[in-house]
C-alpha cells in the first residue's frame, strides 16, 4: 500500500519538477518545441497523479484537492484570455491566481498527510 502512495506522489513531484524545468527552458531563451514538450510531460504527470489519487479506494475528496482543480480550471480559462481573447491584464491575474491555489492546495496535502 504504501509503495502505491509513493508511486502516486512521484507523478505529482516529477511533474511539478519537470514543469520548473519547462518555465526555466523557456526563460533561457531555448527553442519553443523544448518548453511545449516538457510542458506536456509535466501535465500529463500531473494528470497521472490526480487519476490515481481520485480512482484510489480510500479516497475522499479533501479541500486540497479542490484547491488543485480549481488551479487547473483557472489556468485553462486563463489561457483562453491569452489567446482567444487578448486581455493580458485578465490573463495575468487568472495565471498566477491559479498558481497560488495550486501552491495552497500542496502545501495543504503535504500537511494533511502528517496529521
């Protein structure tokens, strides 16, 4: 049991490792197919993890994980207004809104799980 957990954990770990990876390829000016790639690796790593913990036997829905997905929802709806409809100021606040639930809601289950 306790090997799934961590197997679960490394998805969330690695995605969010590769993810700073992905921000920092495209801050040194590396060629765009570098960032996308690892930006979709670090996703589906991160998808990997919230399918796993939410098919898991034991689950109950926690305010961390609604943190999590509503993080999720900000920064699809936020990539919208950086795309379909150029609202930057719009975009900005939804972005980084979206990062700070997702923050929250890692710091909550890092504690969660201690208690």
């Amino acid at each position: 049991m306790k090997k799934i957990q961590k197997r679960r954990k490394s998805f969330l770990y690695i995605g969010l490792g590769i993810l700073a990876i992905a921000f920092i390829t495209k801050q040194t000016g590396a060629p765009a197919i570098c960032f996308w790639i690892l930006f979709f690796v670090a996703i589906l790593l991160k998808t990997f993890f919230l399918i796993a913990v939410v098919s898991a036997k034991e689950f109950k829905p926690r305010l961390w994980l609604y943190f999590i997905l509503t993080g999720v929802v900000m920064i699809l709806i936020s990539m919208l207004f950086k795309t379909a409809f150029f609202l930057p100021f719009l975009y900005k606040i939804l972005f980084y809104g979206a990062i700070s639930l997702k923050v929250t809601g890692l710091i909550l289950m890092i504690f969660s799980k201690k208690q």
